[in-house]
C-alpha cells in the first residue's frame, strides 16, 4: 500500500438552485447565497453521488492513477453506506479498513449548487473513533477532514505514525481539524511533510486578517511544522513554499472551458500532487500534476466523476492548450 488516506466517508446530495441571489461586498468577497424566506423554491436537478469527503477523494484519485491505495473510513448501517463501499471497491480502493457501525448513518451532505460555485450543509455522524490494525507501513498518510468528536483519534494516529518512520503524512485540515485550532493539533503540524489548504483556510488557520502578503502567508504556516506548504487561491492558481524555502507558484491548468461544478477540485489538486510525489516526481512537476487534475474535476459533477487515469493526465499535461508551467513566486 503507497497510500493511505484517513477521513470521513460522506454522500453528496447536490441540488442545482435556478432561484437564488449572490451578495457581495465591494471587493467580491464574503458572498452569501439569497432566497426568498418561507417560500417554496424551484430547483432544476438534484444528484446523488456516493463515497466521497477529502480523504475519499484522494483515495479514488490516488487508484485512478496507478497508486495502491486505501482508506480508513466509517460508515453507517443504512443503504448509503453499503453503496460508498460498492463504489470504492469499483474504483479499485481498498475497503478493508472502512468499518461499518451499524447503530450509525452514513453521514449524508447537501450541495447547494448555484451558477459555478456551491455551497454544502455539512453533518459528521460521530463514529466510534480506533485505529485499526495496519499490516505495513505506506508511503504515504493521508489525513484530511474528520467528526468533531475526532482530537483524541488524531493523537492516537500519531502514536501509529511514530511506529512508521519512513511514512510521509500529508495533511489537508477539514472544518472541525480547523476548528480544534493549531494549539490542539500542533503535533500534527510538526509531523506534516506536505500541507494544503487554500487561502481563506490559511488565514482563519493562522487568525489573521485576509492578507495579499502571499509569501508571509505561506511562512506563516510553514512556521507550524510542514516541511512543504500548499496554498490554492482559487483562479489564481496555487502557491508552495518547499522544503528548501524556494516560492514557487502554479497557475490554474489552461482549460478554456468555464468550470462546470467546483466541488473536488481542491481535494483532486493536493491529492494528485501527493501522487505524483510518491512516485518519485520532484515538487514542481508534482503541482501541475495536481493542477492538471482538479482541472478536470472541475468539468463534471462531484469530486470524483472527473478524476484521470494516468495516461490521461499525462496526455493533458504533454498537450496544454497555452503556455503552462510552475515559476518562482
């Protein structure tokens, strides 16, 4: 096993609005979602779409691209989590480590889909947090978005990690990782070797303002612990800071279509990075490979429709529609 990611399991249920507002500040910034109170509101589709969450993502991203891989995941003993099992094991992840409890549900989330962007009502059912028996060591830990009742689960993945020396964790914080704040999860720092976040996350990470200072951003959190910091920002592509203190920035991948629905792209770009870094690609190269691929989430529905195979990405990374390459920031 190469890679090993741990997160909840989730259903997306996306409902496409075709009734709504968005209100902004001046800046475009700090958006909200409008519709009428107490109304009944049309809506054009709704689309169910089973096993995904950050670490479902990276898992199905990381087999799609050659990658054994697994996940660490719970799920309920409703229709909905015999379904994520189903479709994790078609795209050739490993379910030996998704455990049923059967006095739970699935945990099921709603995406507010409006325009090009989404909005999502999220609810984690609070599992039985343990770790599991792992026969060998990955190359990679993927840990990303878990329950709130999750901090003593983190520590006793540090304790399993302290057994795997040669194991690289990547962490990719969800709500509640952000919500524990740097002071309870500052070990996890210390241990990360990649870390990704995009730039609103970063600031609420770190408490400070919203700020253009992309380096001191990227220091910042560097300053937690992460040998190697990630930033998305959105159509301005991403930012990295490595190991040897060299910015580099990488724009979106050149798709001249307008993106169909967002929802993945973020998880797509750090976990196809990782992917590429375990298979022996240097930083640079294994961004645009991140890039590349949230590129083609973007351009269907939910996270996981859109994810390439290997020769896929490659054949899109060696044919780009415009100039597209990683440069000093």
């Amino acid at each position: 096993m190469d890679f090993f990611a741990v997160g909840d399991l989730v259903v997306d249920a996306f409902i496409r609005l075709k009734d709504a507002r968005v209100h902004c500040n001046i800046d475009n910034e700090n958006c909200e979602i409008c519709m009428r109170w107490g109304d009944k509101i049309p809506f054009e589709s709704s689309t169910i779409v089973p096993a995904v969450g950050n670490a479902a993502n990276a898992a199905v991203a990381a087999a799609r691209l050659g990658l054994p891989s697994a996940l660490r995941a719970y799920v309920g003993g409703d229709q909905w989590g015999a379904q994520c099992v189903a479709s994790l094991a078609a795209d050739q992840v490993s379910t030996d480590y998704v455990e049923k409890q059967a006095d739970k549900k699935t945990n099921y989330h709603y995406v507010l889909w409006y325009e090009g962007q989404r909005t999502i009502l999220v609810k984690h059912e609070e599992f039985a947090y343990a770790v599991p028996a792992v026969a060998d060591a990955p190359k990679y830990f993927y840990l990303s978005s878990l329950g709130e009742n999750s901090l003593a689960y983190h520590g006793a993945w540090l304790e399993q990690l302290k057994k795997w020396p040669q194991t690289k964790l990547a962490f990719q914080p969800g709500t509640y990782q952000m919500k524990f704040g740097k002071e309870a999860l500052a070990e996890i720092y210390r241990q990360t070797y990649i870390f990704f976040c995009n730039k609103e996350e970063a600031e609420r990470i770190l408490g400070i303002e919203p700020t253009q200072d992309i380096k001191n951003l990227l220091t910042q959190i560097k300053a937690l612990g992460p040998k190697v910091v990630v930033v998305t920002d959105d159509v301005r592509g991403a930012y990295a800071l490595d190991e040897q203190n060299n910015f580099w920035k990488v724009p979106r991948y050149p798709d001249p279509r307008p993106p169909y629905e967002i929802t993945g792209a973020g998880d797509a770009f750090a976990s196809t990075t990782v992917v590429a870094l375990a298979l022996g690609k240097d930083l640079k190269e294994a961004l645009k490979w991140g890039a590349t691929n949230a590129s083609a989430v973007l351009q269907e529905i939910g996270a996981q429709k859109g994810l390439l195979n290997r020769s896929q990405l490659e054949k899109n990374l060696a044919n780009p529609p415009a100039p597209f390459d990683v440069t000093p920031l």
